[in-house]
C-alpha cells in the first residue's frame, strides 16, 4: 500500500504559495516541500490536519491510498 499526497495539486490550484500556506497552517516551508516532493518519510497526522484546514478541504482530499 502507498499513500500519495495531493497537497501541491490543491495548493496550487487554490493560488497559495509555498509560504502562504506555511503561514496559515503553522506547518515549515521544508515540510510542506518534503511532502510534496514524496521526500517525507512519514507525516505526522497533526500536520495534515492543520494543512487541510488551511486549505479548507477535507483531511481525505490531501492523499489516496494505492495497493501495491
């Protein structure tokens, strides 16, 4: 199973720059970067929470689940 994040496809298409979202999610440019880039070993739950609600969308709506 592998977990794909979708975080640069939303934050991009709501127009919100690396640092904008740093700010209002209270999450490091760098970690917003290493999730992006799949470069993040694992992410805490926190983080993704505070991320979703920065960008006003569901915890769900920042990754999809893959078999294989």
């Amino acid at each position: 199973m592998k977990i794909k994040f979708k975080l640069k496809k939303i934050r991009e298409s709501k127009k919100i720059s690396y640092r904008k979202l740093a700010l209002l999610s209270n999450v490091s440019t760098r970690t917003i970067v290493d999730i992006e880039l799949s470069a993040a070993q694992q992410v805490p739950l926190m983080t993704l929470l505070k991320l979703a609600k920065a960008l006003e969308v569901k915890l769900e709506e920042l990754y999809e689940i893959k078999e294989g």
